[in-house]
C-alpha cells in the first residue's frame, strides 16, 4: 500500500516534551501505522553535496541550546537503515555518511507519531548548492519510497521569522496568515510551480521566509503528491505571530 507523504511544521524543540501538536502527531501516527521505514529532510542539516545518514544507530542531535535540562537529555533511539540509506543513494546520488544523525527537526516530531522508536530513521541532508527547482526536482526522484512502504517527510515551517516572534504570544502577523494560507492553496491545488516559486506566492513573501531552510523541506513533500492525490492539514496554527506549524499530509 502506498505510504503518504507528510510536512510537519515543528516549531520549538520544546514540543518535544508535549502540548497540543504533539497530541495531533500522535494521533496522525495512530492513523497512519507504522511504515517500513522514513525518510526525514529536516531544516537542521544543510550540506554542500548530498547526504543520506546510513548507521544502525542514529544520534539522537540537542542541535540547540538554552532550554531545560530534560529537553537536552532527551532521547529518540530509532534505528537507522543502512539498507533504506543505500536505495536513497541509488535514487538520488546522496553520499552515505555516519556523521549526522537525528536532528530536532526530526525526533522532537517523530518521538510522538511514533513513541515506541521502532520504525527505521534516515535523514537526507539539504543541499546548499541547489536552488529550488532543484530540490524539487531531487525529491521527485523518491517518489518510488512510497510503494516501498516508505514515508517521506519534510520538517521545517512554512513560516519561519524567529526576528518578528513574539515571546508573549498573540495574534499572527497578516502576512504570516497571508503566506501560510498561499501554500496551503497551493498544496490543494497541486500547483507546485507556485510553491517553487515561493516569492511570488504573496505579498510580503520574504518576511515569511527571510531564509529558506525551513521552507525548502517542504516542496521534497509537494513532489511527492501525484495527479489525483489530495492534500489535508492535520496542524494549522501560526505561534508567537511568525511561526507557523502547519502539518501537510498527501495522500
């Protein structure tokens, strides 16, 4: 059966620890069971080249700082899969590398969809020397996965300006609701030029992504999505005015 594909907006590391997103991944993995394996690219590794993470036993990465002790020793001990590692590699050209492992981007979502860390692990490194297209273009390649019985997944956020984020909460900038529900529609429509060309997607654009490595993760998700295949939205909630945590499911 084919797997779905799935974007997780992921905010803080502390939702790792719990509240209302984490209830929503543990329920979307009830729902959907548990694959064969996954297929993370995380907004937390950027590379020159490509990389695909090929051990047993996968780091678990506190690529962060500042935040409760708990949070820092945490652990998500899913294993890895040399051999769903080695198909990516085949499928994609990534070189193979034990020297990353699970970042924030990934098990701080992942250690609620599936809290028993049974389902094998690989990351796939974002590579800094593509534009978007290119990454685009890339991921179509890991559409095969999913026949596999393979997720693929992206984990980043559609909205992402940690400058404008308000501490004490309240209401969403408009133009970070303009441009979270922009690609939104652009997932419903299957129209992923317009999520390609993310700029011209709405009005003040680069405010909600004045660096892209939260944003890119997704279009690996929207090139996953084949004519027929709708799209739904398990999270929908923008944080601190300028964070978006928006959850994309395909198929």
């Amino acid at each position: 059966m084919r797997q779905p594909a799935l974007f997780f907006g992921h905010g803080s590391p502390m939702n790792a620890l719990g509240g209302p997103f984490a209830e929503a991944w543990r329920t979307l993995g009830q729902e959907i069971g548990k694959p064969k394996g996954v297929v993370m690219i995380s907004a937390h590794w950027e590379t020159r080249g490509l990389g695909v993470t090929a051990q047993e036993r996968p780091e678990t990465i506190h690529d962060f700082g500042g935040f409760p002790p708990e949070l820092h020793a945490m652990q998500y001990p899913a294993p890895g899969s040399p051999a769903l590692a080695s198909r990516v590699s085949e499928l994609t050209g990534a070189v193979q590398t034990t020297q990353w492992g699970l970042d924030h981007g990934t098990w701080s979502v992942l250690a609620h969809v599936w809290p028993d860390a049974d389902v094998p692990v690989v990351q796939l490194s974002l590579d800094r020397t593509m534009d978007a297209r290119g990454h685009y273009d890339l991921a179509k390649r890991l559409r095969p996965l999913r026949d596999e019985g393979m997720i693929v997944a992206g984990s980043g956020d559609f909205v992402h300006n940690l400058r404008t984020w308000k501490r004490a909460g309240g209401e969403p900038y408009d133009w970070a609701v303009n441009f979270n529900d922009a690609v939104k529609r652009a997932f419903t429509n299957s129209d992923h030029d317009a999520l390609i060309d993310w700029v011209q997607l709405a009005e003040q654009a680069q405010l909600s992504v004045p660096t892209d490595e939260h944003y890119l993760p997704l279009l690996y998700v929207a090139a996953q999505q084949v004519p027929g295949e709708t799209a739904s939205f398990f999270t929908d909630v923008i944080e601190g005015g300028s964070i978006s945590m928006t959850g994309v499911r395909i198929g």
